[in-house]
C-alpha cells in the first residue's frame, strides 16, 4: 500500500513539473516581450508578446477544432455511403441515390437500421449533388453538421473571439464583411459554362475576380457595391469569382492578378482597364454592348425607319425622351431583343423631332415608347411612365415581338411562333401562306394580312413563307399536289424532331372575299374538332434568310481579333499577349536566321569554289586522293571513333536515340591503321551532323556479331551469298562500312570498290541500290564474277574511295534501307576468353 502510494505521489509531482515548465515557457515568452518593450523598442515588444501569445493559443484551439473535426468526418464518408468514386459525375451520383433509396426507404425495407440508412443515403446526396458542399468536403472533409475547419469554420471561429479583428483590424472572412454581400454573385465553373456564357448573349455581366487575402479588393469594395445596386435593376448580370475556391474558372477567363473586373457579353471576355469608380464602370458595361443597337430617329429618316418592317421582319419600336442621349436601359433592353425588334431613340429636345412629336401627340414630360407593325401611320401598342422600370419594358417588347403575320426566316421564329404541343390547353395552330415575292403576289398577301389584323384567337397564328427561300419546307407541305402558290396550309407541330399534322385550304388563295370565308369556316371546324388536320409529315429545319456570308462572319471574327490584340498592347496585358507575341517572334528569328544562314553559306561557298575546282582537276587526273566535303562545316577538328565492343554496344546501337545513326567500318588487326586513317579523311567532312556517330569494329573479334547481323538482314545477305555463291570462302568483311539506326533498326550497306582501275565505275553500294529484284539472272551473275575478280587485286588503301559519295546519299536518304526484327544479343558480340 505504501509503494502504491509512493508511486502515485511521483506520478503527481512528475505531472506538476511538466506544468510549470509549460507555465515557465508562456511566462519566458511574455517576458521577451516585456524585454522588448523594456529596450526601447516598445510597440515591436508589445507586438511580439501578443502576437506569440495569440499565435500559442490560436495553435491550440486550431488543433482541437481539427480534430473534432476529422472524427466526425471519419464517421461519416458520402462517397462510401453512396459507393462512387470521388471523380463520379452528377448522372451517377443521381442514379446511384435514386437506387438505393429505393433499396433502403423504411417503408420497403425492414431493416431496423434501414432508417438510418437512409437518412445517411440522403445527406450524402445532399452533399455530393451540391458543387459548393462538395467541394467543401473534398477539400476539408466538412459537411453541414461539422464546419470547425475551413472557409465557415474560420470565420465562426472568429467571430467568437472578437479580438482577431479588434487587433489586427482586417475584415477578412467576416460574416457582415464583403463575402456575404458577394455570396449571391458567386460563380462556379460549371455555372459559368451552363448558365453565364449562353445568357451573355441576351445580356452583358460584370464579373469581379477577388479572393479572401487581397488588400486592393478591400478599397474597390464600396465602389463595386454601388455599381452594383445601380447595373444590376438595369438588367445586367453579375458575378463574383473567389480565385481561392475558383482558380480553374479565373485561369479560364485569363485573370491572373485580383482585384481584376471583366465584362462577358457574346460569350467574350474584356477585362476593365481603368480606375474602378463607378461612373467608368457604367461606361464600361456601355461600351460592351455592339455598335449601332438603336437608331437615332427625327423627322428626316422616321418613315424609312418605321417601313423597314418588311425587310428586317421585325416590329419597330421609338422611345421618346428628353435625354441627349440614350439610356443604358433602352440599350440594354435593344441588346436582349435585337433578334425579335428594331429600335429607334427620339431626342424631345432636338428641334428636327418636333414633327414627329406632334404628329403621335407624345407627352414631353414622361418617356413613352410606341410599337409599330405593319402599320406604320398608327402605333400598335404605346406606354408611358415616368419611372421607366426594366419589368415594365420587357412585359411590353414580350407581347409585341412579332408582327402580326411574320415571315418564317428561321427555324427559331418558327419554334416560338409555332410551338410544339404539350397540353391540350397550350395547343397552338399555325396558319401558314406559302406565296412568293412577286408582283403577281401583293393581292394575295395584303389580304391574308388583313385576316391576320383581325385575328383575337390567341390560339391562332398567321404566318407566311417564300417558296423561293424555304423550298425544302414548301415540297413537304405540297407534297403529291398539283397546286403552286399561293396555298394557305393549318398545321400543328407534334414534337421537336420536325413531326406535323396539316390541312391544305383546298381551292388555293387569291385574296378574295371567297377565299376569306373558306379559310374561315376551316378554322371554325379546327376549333370543334382537331381531327380534321389528317395529313402527316416531317418537317425540314428552315434555312436562316439572314444568314451572314462566310467571308463577312470572317471579316467580323478577324476585326474582333484584332481590336482585342490592340486593346491588350495599349494597356499592357501581356500575360495574356504573351503566347501571340511568342509566335511572331519565333517565326521573325527564325526567318531572320535564315536569312543570315543563307548569306553566311553564300559568302563560304564562293570561298571554296577554287579549292573545289582544283580537287576536281586532281581527280580528272587520276589522282587517288579523292575527298567529297559536305556544305555542313566540321564541327571539330577531328574525327571522333570510337569501338564497338560489348560495353559500348548498348549506348552506341540498341538505345541510341531517334533520328541518329552510328557509322560503323569493318576492319581487322592488320588494317586498322590504314582503314582508321583513310575512314577518318573520307567522313571528316561531316562531323558537322549531330546526328552522325562514327565506330569501327573488329572483325577478328566478333565475326559472329557481323554474320548473325547479316542473316536478319536478309536483302543485305542475299547479296553476300549470290557473291559467295558456288565457293566455300569465307567472306571478307574489311572494308565493309554500316550505317545503323539503332530506333529503327535498319541498316544501309557500303561496300567496298577498287577505284585505281576504274575511276568512272559505279561503287557497289550504287550497283546494289540501282539493281532491280526482276532483272535477269544472267545479268546478274556476270555482274557478280566482275565484281569477284576485281577483288583479288584489292588494294586495302583503296577499300573507301567511294565512301564520301555514299556518305552524300546516306545524308539524302536515298541509299536503299535493310530492316531486321532486332540487333544481335550482347552475346554476339562478347569475345570468348
């Protein structure tokens, strides 16, 4: 009992130790500050103290914070739980949910577990479905549940030690600072993909690119809020990229640096140049917009406007006010609708506009917008309101985007005319006048016009098309009839893969009041009953009438190009510029090069022709000296050869590198001096090539390596034994040179020639190049006793005459190439001791 005493007594004063050695470190600690302080630097000292002290105990509640948190992430795994991997897509995350909800609902399965299953199936979803928790989870391992680390986890850990921004006096990651306010804008990659990029071409967005440690963000934040509350009611769009949580989206638009602010408007980015106040900004998000979206208007050009209906196929509208110049709201609002409306600006104050003023009785002190169709002397629907708002307009282009009988110029007017049926009550007929663009034509049209203005059904639409524009649709719809326009077809659009149920109006159309009361009495009957649509078809996608030329989209694609090339030299954006200026200036040093390459082998070139002249004239002579240099000067001063042998033969031939070959010459004891020395001389020229490697090889030594090479290569050993052919002698390789592609594993063979009796004679690895597979026979066998004979007065000196020439044709690669399966084995070449 006394011993268990004892030992509990020491395990407690051991304890105690430790504690004061922690409680001596915090207190040395204080008191190097205090040192400090002491010392004359009395804020650095103060600063140190507490800056330890805060570091200490930060550290300390970081540490337990973490590690509450990784036991409760370790409990729970949603990618396990769901049983996907960690790069699954969202399609298999939802069908693997959808399977096993059904598997483990507590209604099916009675498991007494199953309930809690499921609630963990469907909390694993929820987190996995989500870009946001997702991301959260893979990079911190936190769920809803457990947030101490991470984004959320350090900002409630701030915020409940109030301190961290007291001293520090950062508002970074506070929940009333810039984040919240920008939570909303927050874009993803996915998001801007899917969502941003297709609707930048109904609106202009001004994205911010900041993240959580940018000082510069802090002082633009005031400015971009008030931008903001001002461009937003305008209808333009607004986004806000986080580069610590978005890097790949900020890579993506090309935003290096944060505080950056970029507009995205037809799917192009242009980054904002100058000092962020909000009135640049609002001219920024103005001069984004294209060129020439609303017509100025006045008494000179109103009727050329307002009569351009029929061209354009549009309604116009004018919008009077009293401002000079036009609001960014009707601007933006021309933006989304310029495929459906034409737009015109009418300046109350300008003295050229009273006319028009007068003549629609337009009330000065509101703005007021008219609708014109195909009536141009009467509006077809005004409004006006002093406080103009964006939902007033938009309800108002949305109800008059179409003429009262359009003309089908693309398959998009005809998909939003003419909709597929969904419901009964959503049903939609589209009566349809297939005419021309002849004189012959106006009655008719005028008249069908007519009917259409007095159409109130909203489940009727009148619509016209030109034959001569929309010829596939045209042979459909008349298909195995013998009437030609002008015929008026009801139809109905069944799905989107073009399917129809049609009625052709018999009796054609002429405009005529009978031709009025047979079209009605159709649509009457259609009312009653549906069934009266008995035709079927399959409708072509309609050609687009207003479809740019190739040559104009390429011009506009170039023009866009280059005002963005110019737009990053004036304000230095070279992060961006620098691929472009990459390639034009390695294309200018590389024709610069040329250029100076050129003249440099010019000038040696002439410098050489005399020493060449006079080779030629030794060579005409006889004399045996016979040396071809290569236009490539030597890179050095001698030739470097080195021997193939079983400890060079891996480096030097089985792994050389792609594109190099290894010159190797054949030689034995006795003719190494006299074949290095003249091998040398002959290849000296073309040391300049870095791709060329010269070797020798001793035949005494590895006359197997040489056989078993020769018998892979069979068109080279072919040639060997027609030689042989008829003798045992064993055959000479000296002299015998090899070109070997060691990558490739080929060889070229050159073969040695005496040129003292025949100077003018073709070399053998000529012959054998030049020689046909199909020539005769006997041809060939007198070639070959030459060629024997010729040999028994050899002279080893004169073994590599020709070598030079066929150096030439190795460099040109015309000398004929001899394929093998694989290099003889090391063993091959390993001399036996």
């Amino acid at each position: 009992m006394d011993a268990a005493i004892t030992t509990a007594a020491a395990q407690r004063a051991a304890a105690s130790s430790r504690l004061r050695v922690v409680i001596i470190t915090w207190r040395f600690t204080r008191w190097q500050g205090a040192e400090r302080l002491a010392s004359g630097s009395c804020e650095a000292g103060f600063m140190a103290g507490r800056a330890m002290l805060f570091s200490r105990r930060s550290l300390l509640l970081s540490c337990a914070l973490l590690a509450a948190a990784l036991g409760d992430a370790a409990h729970f795994d949603p990618y396990k739980i769901l049983g996907v991997t960690r790069s699954a897509s969202q399609p298999e995350i939802k069908k693997v949910y959808k399977r096993l909800a059904k598997e483990w609902h507590p209604d099916k399965n009675k498991n007494p577990e199953a309930e809690d299953m499921f609630i963990k199936i469907t909390k694993s979803y929820e987190i996995l479905s989500s870009e946001e928790k997702r991301a959260n989870y893979d990079r911190y391992g936190q769920t809803d549940d457990t947030q101490p680390y991470g984004h959320r986890g350090f900002r409630h850990f701030h915020d409940n030690f109030y301190f961290d921004e007291s001293f520090f006096n950062f508002p970074f990651n506070s929940k009333s600072g810039r984040d919240s306010a920008d939570s909303k804008y927050t874009l993803h990659f996915n998001q801007y993909v899917n969502e941003v990029v297709p609707d930048s071409f109904k609106r202009p967005y001004l994205v911010k690119i900041t993240s959580d440690w940018c000082f510069s963000c802090i002082h633009i934040e005031p400015v971009w809020k008030e931008a903001v509350q001002e461009l937003e009611p305008l209808g333009v769009g607004i986004g806000v990229v986080d580069v610590g949580y978005e890097r790949r989206l900020a890579n993506h638009l090309g935003a290096h640096r944060t505080p950056s602010i970029l507009g995205v408007i037809n799917g192009k980015v242009t980054f904002f140049h100058y000092a962020v106040v909000k009135e640049h900004l609002m001219q920024f998000v103005e001069d984004l917009l294209p060129q020439r979206l609303v017509e100025k208007v006045t008494d000179r050009n109103d009727r050329d406007f307002l009569k351009s209906w029929h061209e354009v196929n549009k309604p116009h509208v004018l919008l009077f006010d009293q401002v000079p110049v036009v609001p960014l709201l009707y601007k933006l609002t021309a933006f989304a609708y310029k495929d459906y409306v034409q737009f015109g600006y009418v300046d109350q104050g300008l003295s050229e506009t009273a006319n028009l003023l007068k003549q629609y009785n337009i009330n000065t002190y509101a703005p007021t917008m008219l609708v014109f169709k195909e009536n141009t002397d009467k509006p077809a629907d005004i409004i006006q309101a002093k406080g103009m708002k964006k939902q007033i307009i938009d309800e108002f282009i949305s109800n008059n985007k179409f003429l009262l009988a359009p003309r089908l110029v693309n398959q998009k007017v005809f998909d939003e005319l003419c909709p597929v049926k969904q419901f009964h009550r959503r049903r939609k007929y589209c009566v349809l006048l297939i005419t021309g663009e002849e004189e012959a034509f106006v009655t008719g049209n005028k008249a069908f016009l007519s009917l259409a203005s007095a159409n109130t059904n909203e489940v009727l639409r009148f619509a016209y098309v030109y034959q001569r524009q929309q010829q596939p649709l045209c042979t459909v719809l008349l298909k195995n009839r013998d009437s030609t326009p002008p015929q008026v077809v009801i139809l109905e659009r069944r799905n989107s893969a073009g399917k129809v149920l049609y009625k052709p109006v018999l009796g054609g159309w002429n405009g005529s009041e009978e031709d009025k009361h047979r079209l009605l009495e159709e649509l009457e009957r259609l009312q009653k009953d549906p069934s009266i649509l008995t035709h079927d078809a399959t409708l072509p996608e309609l050609n687009n009438e207003f479809a740019s030329m190739f040559l104009i989209r390429w011009i506009y694609t170039a023009y866009d190009y280059l005002s963005e090339i110019i737009d990053d030299l004036l304000h230095n954006n070279w992060r961006e510029m620098m691929p472009l200026l990459s390639l034009i200036f390695s294309a200018l040093f590389i024709l610069f090069g040329t250029v100076v390459i050129q003249a440099f082998s010019d000038s040696s070139d002439e410098k050489q022709s005399k020493p060449k002249a006079k080779e030629a004239a030794k060579t005409e002579n006889g004399s045996p000296n016979t040396t071809n240099t290569s236009s490539r000067p030597p890179k050095k001063n001698f030739v470097e050869v080195t021997e193939l042998t079983d400890i060079t033969y891996t480096s030097n031939l089985v792994k050389l590198r792609p594109g190099h070959i290894n010159v190797v010459l054949v030689l034995t004891d006795t003719t190494k001096n006299i074949l290095l020395s003249k091998f040398a001389k002959e290849v000296y020229s073309f040391t300049g090539s870095l791709t060329l490697h010269f070797s020798f090889l001793n035949v005494d030594k590895h006359n197997e390596w040489m056989a078993t090479l020769l018998e892979y290569a069979q068109d080279a050993m072919q040639i060997d034994m027609d030689e042989e052919e008829g003798s045992n002698r064993k055959i000479d390789y000296t002299g015998y040179v090899l070109a070997l592609n060691g990558h490739k594993k080929y060889l070229c063979l050159f073969k040695p020639v005496y040129t003292g009796e025949d100077a003018d004679g073709k070399s053998e690895d000529d012959t054998g190049s030049s020689r046909s597979r199909s020539g005769s026979k006997d041809e060939h066998q007198h070639r070959k006793s030459t060629t024997r004979s010729r040999s028994t007065t050899l002279q080893i000196h004169h073994k590599l005459d020709r070598l030079g020439l066929w150096m030439e044709r190795l460099m040109e690669g015309t000398l004929p190439r001899y394929y093998i399966p694989a290099w003889p084995g090391l063993d091959k070449i390993t001399v036996n001791k």
